[in-house]
C-alpha cells in the first residue's frame, strides 16, 4: 500500500508555504541572515515544537518566519518544497501563503510574492510540478488590513489562483470579512476559508462560509459532520474539502480516518493534504500512509481521496482530466 501511495501522482491543495520551513533552512537563513534562533541545532529546535491546539502552533509557526527576509529567501523556501513535491509525486500543488505576517515584520509584499514566483516557475519549467497561489489573509488581524493587502496584490493579480482565510479562527468569523472577499470574487479570484477541526462556533462559520462569503472551497471543514443541512449543501455545490489528518492528530489525536471515511461514504469531497508539512513532520505522502493505517482503507478509497483532489482543484477542467 505505501508503495501504491507513493507511486500515484497526486494533487496536494492545502499547504502553507511558511508551514513547509524546514528546520534545517531556518539554521541556513538565519546565519544568512544573522537572526539569533535560540537554539544550537536544529533538532533541538525541533523538540521545541510543543503544540496542542491552533494558538499554541501558530505562536511557533509565526515566530519562525523572523528568518525569512529577502526575496532570495522566499524563492529557497519554495523551491525546497516544490523539490518535496517532485520527490513524492505531487504533480501539482496549491500554496497558501499569508503577506501580512511579513509585511507586519517590513518585509515588503514585492519582496515575497516575486521570490515565490521565480521558484514557481522554475520548478514547473525544470521538474514539471505546476503550482498555483493562494493569498491567505490572517483573521486575527482587521479587516480593513486584509483589504489593503488586496489592493497590495493588484499588479500581481495574474499571479494568484485566490484567496483564504487563516490564523486564529477565535471571534474572527467568515463575515468579518465579507466586503473583502466580495471585491476579491470581483477580481475574478476564487476564494476559501479554513474552518479548522473543533472551534468555537464551528457550525456557524462553516454557514457562513457557504451562505455569506460563498466560498468555492473549505479548509478542513470536518465538523460539517455534525449537520445534515451543511453536509447536504456542501455535497450539492460540489465543494471540496480539504482535509489535513496529521495536523488534525495535534488537536482531536487522531487522524480523522472515521470521519474521512463518512465524507466517502456520503459522496462529499474529501481530499487529503499536509497543512504545514515541516511542523507537523508529514508532507502528502506521509499523511496518506498513516491515514491508510488508521482508517483501514483501500486502494480504491484512496484513489477517490488522491483523485478528489484533482477533481477540486483550479485548474480547467481539460488540464484536470489528463490526471483523472
Ligand atoms: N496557518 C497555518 N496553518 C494554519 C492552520 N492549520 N489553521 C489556521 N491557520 C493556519
Ligand atoms: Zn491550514
């Protein structure tokens, strides 16, 4: 089964670009960089990661981004997991990533998505892994910055996919940021929002995500579970959902196989991705095969998981068809 895993070629749409920072990169750029880490190698840094909900990681995850400073940075971070990528068949990505966690630091917008984009290009061009961008907007921050760093991507439109909506979900709701998703839907973007595993009003945002914002896609979106209704909705616009077993793993202890397989069973969308791969120590494949052994699946049902993702991607329907 692993190599069956390991074989297929597969599409991963859920993954931070800053959550695929590898401890061994952040020890390259902060010499680089002289940025003092903390720690004297980077497996001690590694036996630092202690987190057991959404803020406990997210305090780690946007400490860490201190190293990242120029545009040359940008592009090894990409590269690097775009190279992961090729290494485990993934044919094709989606990347988050989130510019206000740099541009608070003032590191320029310019600066970042240009670095990505150079390392896009050249790992489509030199090892065949097509990637899209989604620009992340950070929902412990207001409103009105998000619609700044919209404005902020304008000349860069041609370069993103969409837009999401990350960080800590704690009373920072979908509609808080309606107006900006609507001018973003406007700019022809498509657009997601994540609805992490267990959050406070988690049914409620996940409402508001289909009725208010009417997203194309859901970021986790496994407690839709608990109401027939969001199920039913979910499943007749054809939405996908992408779900992320290990990251799960941090926050409920397990790899929501159970819950996984009741997606399957009910014919929504599931897809299965890494979230933030150099954190929780699983890129795509490793998420495959531990989800396999939890939740007992076949070869068939992951297929269906690996095939869903293609099937939801933003891609034209014609370039999706030479996956399927
Ligand atoms: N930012 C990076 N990973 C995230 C996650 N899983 N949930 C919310 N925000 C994030
Ligand atoms: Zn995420």
């Amino acid at each position: 089964m692993q190599t069956f895993i390991e074989n297929m070629p597969k599409a991963e749409l859920h993954v931070h670009l800053e959550g695929t920072l590898e401890p061994e990169l952040s020890f390259a750029l902060a010499r680089k960089n002289n940025v003092e880490l903390g720690y004297a190698t980077p497996e001690e840094l590694v036996a630092a990661y202690d987190f057991y909900d959404l803020p406990s990681f997210l305090t780690i995850y946007y400490g860490a981004m201190k190293v990242l400073q120029d545009e040359a940075d940008f592009y090894q971070l990409t590269w690097n997991y775009l190279s992961k990528a090729y290494s485990q068949n993934t044919v094709y990505a989606e990347l988050f990533f989130d510019p206000q966690a740099h541009t608070s630091r003032g590191v320029d917008f310019g600066v970042v998505i240009r670095g990505i984009r150079a390392a896009q290009e050249d790992a489509e061009s030199k090892l065949g892994v097509k990637s899209q961008l989604i620009m992340c907007f950070l929902r412990d921050m207001s409103a009105e910055s998000a619609m700044e760093h919209l404005l902020m991507a304008e000349p860069y439109r041609a370069w993103l996919v969409g837009v999401g909506l990350d960080s800590d979900e704690k009373n920072n709701p979908p509609v808080k940021f309606a107006a900006v998703f609507k001018k973003a839907r406007e700019m022809g973007l498509k657009l997601t929002m994540h609805c992490d595993v267990n959050q406070q009003n988690t049914l409620l945002h996940i409402g508001q995500c289909l009725d208010d914002i009417e997203v194309d896609r859901i970021d986790h979106g496994v407690n839709s579970l608990e109401s027939d209704a969001l199920c039913d909705a979910i499943k007749a616009r054809g939405l996908g959902l992408t779900v992320c077993p290990v990251s799960n793993r941090f926050v409920v202890q397990s790899l929501t196989s159970a819950e996984i397989r009741r997606m399957l069973d009910k014919g929504m969308l599931a897809t299965i991705n890494s979230d933030d791969p150099a954190y929780f120590r699983a890129y795509l494949n490793e998420n495959l095969v531990e989800l396999q052994r939890e939740g007992n699946f076949s070869n068939e049902e992951i297929a269906t998981l690996v095939g869903n993702a293609f099937r939801v991607a933003w891609l034209p329907a014609q370039e999706k068809n030479t996956y399927l």
